[in-house]
C-alpha cells in the first residue's frame, strides 16, 4: 500500500507540475502539444487515486470482516463445549441423586417416617442444582453477548469509515470541475485516510487478542462454576443420607443395625 501510495504521490507531483508549467498560446482557441499528455496522465492519476480509495476502504472491510468472523468462530466454540459440559455436569448430579433415592428405596415402607422427609429434600436439591447449572451457562451467554455487542460497534466504526472514504471520492469529483482540482482534493485527503486505515487495522488486531483470552477465562470460569455446583450439590445429597441414617439410629436401631 505504501508503494502504490508513493507511485500515486509522483503521478501527482508530475502532474501538477505539468499544470503550473503549462505555457499559455497567443491564440485561445490553439492547444499546447503537452496538452496531448498533461491531460491523460492527470486522467490516469484521478483514477489511480479513486482506486488507492477503493483499495483503503477494502482494507477496512477485510479488517472488520476477518474479526468479525474470528470471534464468532471461538464463540461457537466456546458456546458448543459449555453446553456438553452443562449436559455432563447435570448427569453427574442426576446421577448421583438416582442412587440415593435407590437407596432409601432399599430401607424400605416401615422406615418412612425417616425416608419420606428425606426423599423431598432431594427433591429439592435437584431442584436447586439444576438452577444453578444453568446460571453458569446462563452466565457465559450475558458475558458472550457483552463481547458480540463490544465487536459489533468496531464493526459498525469500521463500515461509518468507509463510507466516509467513499464519500471523500465522490465529494472531490462532484464539486471540483477541474481535472486538477479533483485530484489535489483527493490527495489531501489520502493521508487521513490511510492513518484511518491503519489505525482500524490495529484496533482489530488488538480487539481480536483481547477477545481471545476473554474467551480462555470465560471457557475456565464456567467450567469452575459447574463443578462448584456439582460439588455442592453432592455435598447437600450426602447431608441428606446422613441425616437418615441419625434418624434411623434415633427411632429404629434394629433396622440400622441389620443395614450395616
């Protein structure tokens, strides 16, 4: 781009000079031989500059477009292995509160006055687990949105300053009559834009390794969360057993003792 940019600016300067030299004829209406090459060289430049316009809001563009496709990339990567392990961490839980409820099923009806109670409060921490693995899950999903909305407004910056270049282009062919005058209008505008260009394409870089370890820590913040709730809702389950086998050892020893 520098190398075009360098090319542009001496067709330029050649040009314009060619301009400023031009020897005016005693007669109006007789044309000047250099004519013949001033005019399509500062033809050729004109279009040269629309098409290094062209090339810097293209740069843009793939900039936006190769991070916009990046993150939604490791989003969906990100959102498909949170849901398997909402899946494994919810059939672990299930898992392990099928075999209490099979063991207090194995104490039998004349124990009920200690299993009933105990069997609704596994209801309840069934309850309590599934809600909690899904606000790990639902959890990620508000911090994803956070980053989608955060790379959608560098999408949306990136696309105003390509309209803006384009409109540099236009703007200068419009309102200048003057081959010349059309070409030093875009010239004084390519510096701006070209740092415009570069800056987006930093931004985009930088924006994209942010979001990257934003994801990693993401990814490892919902997996500690699921096997927090995992943890904790085996611990409630083995609260609850025990407190069965209290009440067993309080109001029916003889069938405590014949279980162990």
């Amino acid at each position: 781009m520098k190398f075009s940019l360098l090319v542009v600016c001496c067709l330029a300067v050649a040009s314009l000079s060619e301009a400023r030299t031009y020897p005016i004829g005693d007669l109006a209406n007789l044309r000047s031989p250099s004519d013949d090459f001033r005019i399509p060289l500062t033809e050729g430049l004109l279009e040269e500059l629309k098409k290094l316009l062209d090339f810097l809001s293209k740069a843009i563009m793939d900039a936006v477009h190769e991070l916009k496709q990046s993150v939604d990339k490791l989003i969906n990567e990100v959102t498909q292995k949170t849901e398997e392990l909402l899946q494994l961490a919810n059939g672990s839980i299930d898992e392990y509160l099928q075999e209490a409820k099979q063991n207090l099923t194995a104490l039998g009806s004349q124990v009920a006055d200690c299993v009933v109670p105990a069997t609704a409060e596994l209801e309840k921490v069934a309850v309590h687990s599934y809600e909690n693995t899904k606000k790990c899950y639902d959890d990620l999903v508000t911090r994803v949105r956070i980053m989608t909305d955060n790379v959608e407004e560098h999408v949306k910056y990136g696309i105003e300053k390509v309209e803006e270049i384009e409109h540099i282009g236009k703007e200068c062919v419009a309102e200048n009559p003057g081959l010349v005058d059309k070409v030093k209008c875009i010239l004084d505008h390519v510096g701006e834009s070209t740092t415009i260009v570069q800056e987006i394409i930093k931004d985009v870089g930088q924006l994209t390794s942010e979001t990257s370890r934003e994801i990693v820590s993401l990814s490892n913040d919902t997996r500690g969360c699921l096997l927090d709730v995992v943890r904790m809702s085996r611990n409630e389950v083995d609260k609850v057993m025990s407190d069965v086998m209290q009440c067993l050892k309080e109001t029916h020893p003889a069938s405590t003792e014949l279980n162990e």
